[in-house]
C-alpha cells in the first residue's frame, strides 16, 4: 500500500535514477574473470595516478611544518600532477584531543577524523562547514589572518575543502590519544562501553594519509590496547596498505572496516564522487579484507532521494555485495547540511532538476530527511537484502545494543 511521502504520492520519491542511467549502463554486476581484470585496471586507475602523485613529491614531515604567525597560515604548497586537482596546501593544525565523545557530538560513538578537509570532495559531504570553523578558531587563536577566514566563508569556497587539507601532528595525535584513551577505558569500566569510529567526517585514507601516516600511527597505537570496538570508514584502495595491521588488531580488538559506496552505477560515482575510486575498486578492497580475515560490509551512505533509493539501485547494490561476499550493506540517509547545498543542488540542478522543489521542500529548516521517508527506504532496503541473503544492520550498533540490552536484563534480576 502507498503512502503519501513528502507530499508525494508515492512510497518514496518518484524515482528518476532509473530511466535517467537505464539507457546509459545496465546495472554493475562482478564480470567474468577476464573482464572483471580489464574492470578493476580502469577501476583503480585514478588512484594509481594519485600515487604517483604522491610519491613524486618530496616527502614532508609535518613536524617540522612552520607554525602560523603574523597573520599568515603557515602552509607549504605541494604541487599535483592530477589535472583534477591543481594543487593541495596542507595545513598544520594543532590538537588538544583526537577523540570526539559521544556526549560531545550526540551521537552514539566515540569517534577520530585525522584530517580535517577531504581531497575527495564527495559533494554531499557534511563536513565542509567543521572545515570552516577550524579556521574561525585558528583566526581566535591569533593564527589566521581575517583575510583567510574570509576565503573560507566566501561563496564558492567548497572547494577549499578538497584543496586545504589541516593535518594533525603525528606526535601530537599520539599524545592526545593516549589521554582520551584513559577517558574510553574509564567509561567502558563503569558499562557504558561505546564504539570508537575513525572516519566520520573526512576519509582517513584520502591520498595525504600516504605521505603523512596518521591513520596507521593511531592504528598502531591501538595495537597496544584490548578489549576495544574499533569501525574505520573510508572509500579509498589505501586501506589495504594496513591490511595486516587491521588482521592483527583483531585479535585484540572487535574490527569492522566500512567501505562507503553510494551505487554500483559508475556514471552516479563519478557524478558525486568525481575523486573517489569506482565501484569495482571498492568492492576488490572488499574482498582483499574479507579474504585477510577483517570484517569488512559495504557502508551504503549516503541514500540520496531520488536517486540512489529505488529498487534498482539498491537491487543493483545487494547483487554486488553478494557476489563479493561482503559482510554486511549499511544503509544512511542523506543528511542534508547547510554548508552543503549549494554545491549539492547544483548538480541536482544540471541532471536531475525535476527534483529541486522536492529536495527543497523535504529538507526545508531540516537536515534530516523526513522520518516517513526513512522508514521506507529502511524498509526497502531490508527486504531486498533478505532477497539476496545479505545483513543490512550495522554490525557495531547492533552489538552494542545487545549488550545494552543484556546489562538492562540483570539489573531487573
């Protein structure tokens, strides 16, 4: 029976994405062998490209990375050979704790962003306007110019996002984790244990994290620690670079790897993660880390209305996930931020313009999509993961909850 969403009739938004790419590309499905080589080479191609990138560059320890002084941003130019990306400035940004708390954010983790900024650029990313607030409190803290804090606020100044990257001193960060981690250990003592999330906001494997290794670093110090939920989020090939340090903490620590991927569609990727990896890449690091023994799913996020919520994608999407055995296929609504709609709407504009009065009437003084609507793509979502004998929970969340549960079911004994 339908329901009446958004003030549509329909179960969820009359649906574009079908008729709009059916006539493009039939839905990704795992070739066969042959092909399937031929697929990932052109797959992996980009990130190819950025390691070299990368690896042409003369290195940069970040300690030693000039501090902010006399209204300058203290930065150093690193010059790219991607023709997507001209240039890349990364920032040192000082820290006090790595570690966001679930009471501090709201949410139901600990989490840890190594970077602050994104070379991907994903243009649904919420996380544009926490890049913008690191420079407000750089310019309180008497290290930034006003004139910087200015071309952080400009219009237009999403790309200073993918181009500005603020990167965390290795040392620092080790530090600052070593405090937060006596903060998780106290909490997790008293049975109120939350799981720690590395990724949350900007991808910890973004092609910085090559050159400057933050992410392994906080990776390692863990190594040291036990008894801890850890979840990693990120989109990038790079993660397989850790893929025996991520087997041996989980003999100590439960570890779940989520790979982000929005839609086996390869025109949707480009269109909305024109710097990420494709499809075929991401469901290969799957299998890389299922095959090492890391638990590792598909992190459906974000669903975007209108788009990437019918039954074909998502059809698409499960049909995938289960010819590459994945673990699990999270889905996650889009959260729909104000930093992020005039780069977002933009490209609504350009292919899907129909859908416009919709996005902004659903998400009109909200950054949350209406509730009915979650319901039903929830619902959605879980039936066709039933139908290709895919999990659709998160895998952290739902333990917690048991546990949660279980603690709640003594206390009445």
């Amino acid at each position: 029976m339908r329901e009446d969403v958004f003030g549509i009739y329909s179960v969820l938004w009359p649906n574009v994405s079908r008729t709009y790419w059916a006539s493009h590309q039939a839905p990704l499905r795992l070739p066969p062998a042959p092909k399937r080589l031929i697929n990932l080479l052109a797959g992996t191609l980009y990130a190819c490209v950025r390691t070299v990138a990368v690896l042409c560059i003369r290195p940069l320890d970040v300690s030693s990375a000039p501090h902010v002084a006399g209204g300058n941003v203290g930065s150093r130019e690193l010059a790219a050979c991607d023709q997507r990306h001209c240039s890349v400035t990364f920032l040192e940004h000082e820290v006090k704790s790595v570690v966001n708390s679930p009471t501090s954010t709201g949410m139901g983790f600990w989490s840890i962003n190594p970077y602050i900024g994104c070379e991907f650029g994903c243009t649904y990313c919420y996380a544009r306007f926490t890049h913008r607030y690191a420079v407000e409190r750089a310019h309180d803290a008497g290290k930034a110019s006003t004139k910087a804090v200015a071309q952080f606020q400009a219009s237009g100044s999403w790309e200073i996002f993918e181009r500005h990257i603020f990167v965390k001193r290795r040392q620092a960060v080790l530090a600052a984790l070593e405090r937060d981690l006596v903060r998780i250990h106290s909490q997790n003592a008293l049975g109120d244990p939350h799981p720690i999330i590395i990724g949350t906001a900007t991808d910890p494997y973004q092609p910085g994290e090559r050159r400057f290794q933050i992410t392994r670093a906080i990776l390692e110090r863990f190594s040291d620690a036990r008894g801890l939920a850890i979840g990693i989020i990120t989109k990038s090939p790079l993660i397989c670079r850790d893929v025996d340090l991520l087997g041996e903490l989980g003999y100590r620590h439960r570890v779940t790897v989520y790979i982000s991927l929005i839609s086996t569609d390869i025109r949707t990727v480009k269109l909305f993660e024109p710097h990420a990896s494709m499809p075929h890449a991401r469901l290969h690091i799957l299998q890389k880390l299922n095959k090492a023994g890391v638990r590792a799913g598909i992190n459906a996020a974000p669903i975007l209305p209108g788009i990437t919520d019918s039954v074909f994608q998502i059809d698409a999407l499960m049909l995938a996930a289960r010819e590459a055995n994945v673990a699990f296929v999270h889905p996650s609504v889009l959260r729909f931020y104000p930093a992020v709609r005039d780069r977002f709407l933009s490209i609504i504009a350009q292919h899907f313009p129909n859908l416009i009065p919709r996005y902004r009437a659903a998400y009109r003084g909200n950054r949350d999509a209406p509730s009915s609507y979650v319901s039903a793509v929830q619902r959605r979502f879980q039936r066709i993961a039933r139908k290709h004998g895919v999990d659709s929970d998160d895998p952290l969340q739902v333990r917690e909850h048991r546990v949660a549960k279980q603690k709640m079911q003594l206390s009445l004994l």
